[in-house]
C-alpha cells in the first residue's frame, strides 16, 4: 500500500512530464493508425482500379530520355522492345507477355 501511495505522489509532483507523456503516447498512436489506414485505403483503391475495366492487363510504353548519354539527347523519344522487358518482371507481377504487353 506504501508503495502505491508513492506512485500517485510521485505522479502528482511530476504533472508536466506525465501529461507530456501521455500526448507524445497518444500522438504516435494516432499518427501510426492514420498512416496505416492511408496506405490500406491506398492499396484497395489501387486494386480496385486495376481489376475495374481492361482486367489484369499492365499498359508498358517507351518514355522520353532525361540525360545526355551516348546516341540518347535529353528529351529524345525512346522506344520499348520486348526484348527490353526481362523474364524476371513478367515472372514477378504472373502475366503471360503476350497478353499483358501492347506494343
């Protein structure tokens, strides 16, 4: 019972600290949960969206160079192979590449 009576004056003369505590506690909770949330809204959204309209089907085109390097000027125009997509990304995401790349 000594003890416990120590606790609670312990805590009476320490408020400042305690209350300090108990905000970061209840802040980092808060801010984890919403974080969590976000991501799970985000990745359901982002399912949701691939699976609505053309299925399972991935949509890779060429892009634009952003260096100068060798025969590539900045901003030239740049054309995807399918030699270019490697059997590791086709094995990764499970597609069939003649079905899931529009060239």
């Amino acid at each position: 019972m000594i003890a416990f009576r120590q606790i609670i004056q312990e805590m009476a003369a320490e408020k400042l600290h305690l209350g300090l505590t108990i905000l970061a506690i209840a802040w980092a909770t808060v801010s984890i949960a919403s974080m969590l949330a976000v991501g799970e809204g985000l990745r359901q959204g982002l399912i949701r969206t691939t699976s609505n309209g053309n299925g399972d089907l991935i949509l890779l085109t060429g892009g634009f160079a952003t260096l100068d390097y060798g025969n590539f000027s900045k901003g030239k125009q740049t054309e995807l192979l399918k030699s270019s997509i490697t059997k590791q990304l086709i094995h990764r995401y499970y597609f069939d590449y003649h079905y899931a790349i529009v060239l």
